[in-house]
C-alpha cells in the first residue's frame, strides 16, 4: 500500500455507490490510488502504468464493484479485479486530445461514455471493448452526466455550451435557448445530479443553476 496520501495533489475522487468504504482517488502525478477502507489506508494498482501520470477522471461499473475505468493520459483503462491490474481499452492517438470525462450508465453496465477534450463524445456497449463517436461538439468537454432517472437522457457540457440527448445519445439538442436568461451561462465546468436524478446542478461561469426536469428548463440557486 502507499499508506497516506495527505500531501499529494488530487484531480478527482469517486465513491462506489454499493460500498461506502470503497474510494477510488485520481492525482497528480501518482497515478491511481484506491482505498477499501473509508481512505484509512491506500493501495496503488499492481500495473505500473496506472501508479504515476495524471488521473483527471474515474467512473466505476454500478453493477460491479470490481469493475473500474479511469483516464490516464490519452488512454482508458479498465480494470475488472478490484482494481488491482488494469487493461488499455482505448488509446486516443491524435495529438494534443485526451479523454476527459468517463461515465458509466446506472441502469445499464455495458454502455460506457468517454467525454475527449476536442470535443468528441465515444459510447462503448460493450465495457469498452468497442468505441463509436455519437456527439462532436467541437469544443472542450468538460463534464457529462447519464440521468439517473432516465437514462435515455445525457447532458454534455462544453467550454462554451450545453448538449442534450434523449435517446441514449442517438440524436443532440444544443440547448443554447434554456440558457438564454442567465449572462455567460453557457460557460460549464460542472454537472451533478442527486441520487435519483430528480434534481440536476449545473456550475456555470456566473454560478449555479439547477433543473428539476433532466435539464431542461433552469433557474438560478
């Protein structure tokens, strides 16, 4: 194990929603860290790939506690062993674009969405053995979210604009007019919802926003 992990500079921390002593924490430079414990204690995965480099995004299978994902560079890795070996199931190889957000869907453990900083948004049915692109927004994507209640219904935010499909990312609606009442809205940076999925914030440039109906109208908080 590596013990504490109180000076090392964190990205991002996900929880397993069936274990609340399960916690998964992407850094800096030491790569991925997990704890089983309640963050008592840390452990590095095995495979020296994932024990340094920048970790920005985790997600874990919600109907596999064993099952993890997790950027680290321009590659997605999977891990099916809780976490101890992982395995590339993609490799971006165009220069200067990276997976930014990786999300898995409640409701359904096969589909997998990477969020890529040029824009693009890549859907897997099958954990991540296969990969279509179902979303080019052209602009950086800085977070996205699967409805919890519905899980027909994604939102994807953009440096510059929020995007909204209902039918499992077949088809995108720009949602430029339901921002229109709040200055510099479209300006995104963070997506969160509740654990049923019946209220949905949203961190914009001038603050938060919030939708009680799978993001389509809002009101300012």
């Amino acid at each position: 194990g590596v013990g504490s992990i109180s000076s090392t500079d964190m990205v991002t921390l996900s929880g397993d929603p069936g274990d609340s002593l399960a916690l998964y924490a992407g850094t800096v430079e030491k790569g991925f860290v997990f704890s089983y414990d309640g963050a008592a204690s840390w452990q590095s995965p095995r495979d020296a790939q994932m024990q340094s480099g920048t970790i920005v995004s985790i997600a874990v299978d919600p109907s596999d506690a064993c099952t993890v994902f997790a950027t680290n560079g321009a590659r997605v890795y999977r891990s099916t062993d809780c976490s101890r070996r992982f395995k590339s199931v993609y490799d971006e190889t165009r220069a200067n674009v990276i997976p930014h957000r990786i999300l898995t869907d409640r409701a359904s453990s096969n589909i997998v969405y990477v969020g890529l900083s040029n824009g693009d948004l890549l859907k897997s049915t099958d954990r991540g053995e296969r990969w279509n692109k179902v979303l080019s927004t052209k602009l950086p994507i800085r977070d996205a979210i699967v409805s919890n209640r519905d899980n027909k219904v994604l939102l994807v935010g953009t440096s510059r604009g929020l995007w909204r499909s209902e039918d499992s990312g077949a088809t995108w609606k720009e949602m430029t007019d339901a921002l229109k009442p709040f200055k510099n809205s479209t300006e995104i940076d963070h997506l969160v919802q509740t654990g049923d999925g019946g209220t949905i914030v949203m961190g914009a440039k001038p603050g938060l926003l919030r939708s009680i109906d799978l993001g389509k109208p809002w009101e300012s908080l």
